[in-house]
C-alpha cells in the first residue's frame, strides 16, 4: 500500500503525507485493540486491518486516477471544511485558531468534525484529500 501511495501521488506531497498518519493510525488502532485480554481480539484486530486497508486503497484509487470526478467524492464536504480552517490558521496564526475553536464551541453546529480535518491538512502543509479519507477511514473502520 505504500508502495502504491508513491506511485498514485508521486507528484502531490501533500497527499503523501498520509503516509505517517496511516501507520500512526493503524498502529493506534492495534494497541489499543489489543489491550483487552480476550480470545477474539486477533479476529477483531484482523477485522479492523482489513477493513481500514480496503477503505484506503479505495481512497489512493479514487483520488490517485482521478476518479472521484466520475463516481463522486465522499471525502469532499470533510476535505473543503478541514481546509478553509487550515488555511484560516495560516494566514491568521493563534487568531484564526481562537476563531474557529469559537465557532466550533459556541456559533455554529456540525462543524466540529472540520477541526479534527484541518489539523492533519495543516501538518501537511496544504490540501490533501488522503488525509481526510484516513481519518473517515480509521473511524469508520475502528468503530
């Protein structure tokens, strides 16, 4: 799979960039699963692997050939939202932040979720579908 990350996205770095945040995730997701000290919990953790790895590929197959303009794009209200806040906090710094935890915490509703987007989006350094596909993926996949 990160072979493939390379190869779909060799020419947008930004999209590589959920390269680090799939393993994290994936990772994550394994610790935390095997925590509990239960006879199925190899079953649940390959249930979980499975099903995060298909849901990715899906995501390098629809952004990486540029399918998503033919199918349609799941990820595209998360991938608008997580960077008109992102970009809010490059331009405006601890400002733009304070803005939009404000708006999140006492404006507007339904919009919280875009936080949990722009943070990973403003790691990157500038927009990247993937990332907001990894993250609906790990939970969706997790839960």
């Amino acid at each position: 799979m990160m072979v493939q990350a390379l190869i779909f996205f060799v020419g947008n770095p930004n999209e590589l960039m959920m390269v680090p945040l799939v393993l994290i995730l994936g990772g994550a997701g394994v610790f935390f699963l095997r925590r509990e000290a239960d006879e199925d919990v190899d079953f649940q953790i390959d249930i979980f692997l499975w099903a995060f790895s298909i849901r990715l590929w899906m995501g390098m197959i629809l952004y990486g050939w540029g399918l998503s303009e033919l199918f349609g794009d799941e990820d595209a209200s998360g991938y608008i939202f997580g960077w008109q806040f992102a970009s809010n906090w490059y331009q405006n710094g601890l400002d733009g932040l304070i803005t939009n935890l404000t708006d999140v915490f006492f404006t507007k509703q339904n919009v919280g979720q875009a936080v949990i987007w722009a943070i990973p989006t403003f790691l990157a350094g500038g927009q990247s579908r993937m990332i907001v596909s990894v993250v609906n993926s790990f939970a969706g996949r997790f839960l």
